[in-house]
C-alpha cells in the first residue's frame, strides 16, 4: 500500500530487535497474529443490509483466521458514529471496519467538524460488495418512467416528497443529484434508517425515493413498489425490466453504493497485505457470492490501492453535490 513498505533483514540479533518495532503494532515478536478476537465494526444497526454483508464475512473470516471476528454494531448518525470510533483505534489488526459509501464518502461533507477525515484516517483493504440505488415510487402514482415523475414533479414544483434514511445517506445525496441533474424541486423527508423509509414508501406517506438495492428489490418483485430506473451504466439481472440510467434519460446519475473492510491508519504493509489477501479470498468464494446474490448485490474486491482511489474518488463527487445543494447534516 502507498505509504508503506516491506523491509527485508538479514540475520543478526539488532537488525532482528528492529524488524520486530517495525511490526509491533500487528504482531508482538514472536507472536502470530491474531492471537486474540477481532472486532468488525458495522456502523448501523443489525438486521440492515451492511449486517447482512458482515456476518457472513465475519464468520468465514473466523474459519480462515483461526480467531473468532465478532460483529460490533455502532449505529448512529448515519455511519459517522461507528466509523469514529474505529478511526481512533489501534492500526494492530484488531479493529475493522465494515465502511460504506455513506460515512466513508457522503456523510462526512455534510458535517462542519466531523472526528475523523475519510481519506485520511483509514486504511482501506479492499471493497467486498457493489449495488446501485433504484428509483421507486408507490404503486398508486401515476407515473410509469423516470421522465414522467420528472415531469409530475415540474408540474408541482416542491410538492412531491421523497423518503430518505437520513441526511447524507445514499438516498439523500442520490436525490440532490437527482434534483439537480433533471431540474426540479422535490422535499426530502428523512426516517431513522432505509427500513423506516422503505415502509414509508409503502403506506403511501411519501411518493418516491432512491432506495438501496438490497432494501427494496423483494418490494419491486412482489408489486409494492414500483421500479422507475437504477444509478447503474448497466441494468442488473434481479430486475431485467427496469432501465439503467442512461436508458432512463439521466445518464450522469451514476451511483453504485459499495460495502469494503478499512481499517485504522497507520498499519503495517505486511499485516495490510495479511487481511487483504484473507478477504479477497473469502469474499469470492462460491458461497459468498450467492449470498450476496440474494441480497441484490455483486462481489467486487480491489486492491487497498484500488479502494483508496476509489474513496478518494467518490468523496470528491460528493462534496461537490452536498456544496451546490446546500445540504448539512441536522
């Protein structure tokens, strides 16, 4: 990883004293990491789509390890709160981070003093899973295509609402997007997480949202939503039928949400190169694949190179939109 490097040592007693500082903080000398459990943090609450990511992780992790990783849900403000809390931990391999596009990428623009920098305090090991939003409305509005609700919600300028899971989430910084690349004024109207939304979508209480793939494809397939476009270059095997973005007419409105392993800043090339190496295999194991599956989402790994270009990348284009929309976190 940029920033580090492995040094190699010949023998001789001071020069192996000095290899075992350079890599104290993943392994005391003489002891083989992991020697003791390690912590996966997964900055929302069980049940939701990054838990559904981690446990599965974890416990295969667990297999390959020899060291049991147990979850650690953190929820709060949206991802922020478990993401600081492993941003000031140890960089020894014993705290990890489940991190998603949300508290890794969107969120942290919307806050004036954030406790930790995106692209800074972490070390990025590799993204495990990929999905876009979909656009859904409820099945009682009456439009059929995403140039039609563009042309509902011009005929009524700030009276459509869309659902979202909280400021700086990725359906909120989807829908300013959204908003600005098709013209129009909608209201945001945030619930405590995509599940709430999600319902709230349902019972008819808000008209449309750009929901997460995994939280909404099972509502699209059994009629209580309806799919008007995906923030994809492609359209996704799980919903043949419904447009990528270009089809639908706004082709600048890509947004693939990813779930990656980063760890504290600060550690060591070799154990970097460790856990890279354990979760590449793993995640791309057959079993995890069609786990992910299900869950409307794609494996893609990366090196921590790839990842920390990509973080880099993404937090960029998001505080762009959070700037020219005016969003702030409440």
């Amino acid at each position: 990883m940029k920033g580090f490097e492995i040094v190699h040592f010949h023998s001789g007693g001071r020069l192996v004293l000095f290899a075992c500082a350079l890599i104290a903080a993943a392994t005391a000398c003489g002891q083989t990491y992991p020697s003791k459990p390690i912590r996966l943090v997964v900055p929302f609450p069980p049940g939701g789509p990054a838990d559904a990511v981690a446990r599965p992780l974890a416990q295969k992790l667990t297999d390959t390890l020899g060291q049991p990783v147990v979850i650690d849900n953190r929820p709060g403000a949206t991802g922020t709160i478990g993401a600081s809390f492993v941003a000031k931990s140890p960089p020894d391999g014993y705290t990890l981070l489940l991190g998603t596009s949300n508290e890794l990428a969107m969120s942290p623009g919307l806050y004036d003093k954030l406790p930790y920098n995106p692209t800074e305090d972490f070390t990025p090991l590799s993204i495990v899973i990929v999905f876009p939003n979909i656009l859904v409305a409820h099945p009682a509005l009456p439009v059929k295509s995403t140039a039609e609700l563009i042309a509902l919600a011009r005929s009524r300028p700030g009276q459509l609402n869309f659902a979202t899971s909280g400021p700086g989430s990725t359906n909120h910084l989807t829908g300013e997007l959204f908003k600005s690349l098709a013209g129009v004024k909608i209201d945001f109207v945030p619930y405590k997480g995509g599940g709430p939304a999600v319902t709230a979508l349902m019972g008819g209480h808000v008209e449309a949202m750009f929901a997460t793939m995994p939280s909404a494809v099972s509502f699209v397939q059994s009629g209580k939503l309806k799919a008007l476009m995906l923030t994809d270059q492609k359209r996704w095997n799980v919903l043949p039928g419904v447009p990528n973005a270009k089809e639908a007419g706004l082709p600048d409105l890509v947004v693939i949400t990813w779930n990656g392993v980063v760890a504290p800043a600060g550690m060591p090339a070799a154990l970097v190169a460790r856990l890279h190496t354990d979760i590449v295999r793993v995640s791309n194991t057959q079993d995890m694949k069609e786990r992910m599956a299900v869950q409307a989402a794609e494996v893609l790994t990366t090196s921590p190179e790839e990842f920390a270009a990509i973080l880099r990348k993404d937090f960029a284009k998001w505080l762009k939109v959070v700037q020219d929309s005016g969003a702030r976190a409440n």
